[in-house]
C-alpha cells in the first residue's frame, strides 16, 4: 500500500455517513452500532450512547460525501 492509500484509509473525514447513520437514536441505528461494536470487539453491547452525535456544520464542508 503506497503512502497515499493509507492516507485515505486512515482519513477521519470520511465518517459523515457513518455519524448520521449511527448515531441516531432509532431501532436500526441502534442495532447496526451495537452489531459493529460486538462484531470489532467482541463484547456483547447491552446499551450504547453517542456522546457526540451533533453534526458541526464548519466540518461537514471538509468531509468527502460518496
């Protein structure tokens, strides 16, 4: 992997989609967060909290959309 792939697979301006979709509080979010987190972790998720889940308008500019 060149050095310029790894920038961008380490690039955190990509998780525009991902704090949407995850850190809402409805049934489906809740459920894809939880299956990521056991699934990566592999510790069973009984409660999930974002403790940021504000998109800040001044970032989503600087993010890269799909």
């Amino acid at each position: 992997m060149t050095r310029k792939q790894q920038e961008d697979v380490l690039n955190y301006r990509n998780d525009l989609f991902f704090k949407y979709t995850l850190s809402r509080e409805d049934e489906g979010s809740i459920f894809a967060r939880n299956t990521i987190i056991e699934r990566v972790t592999g510790i069973r998720v009984k409660e999930s909290t974002v403790m940021n889940p504000n998109l800040d308008p001044k970032t989503i500019g600087k993010k890269r959309l799909f």
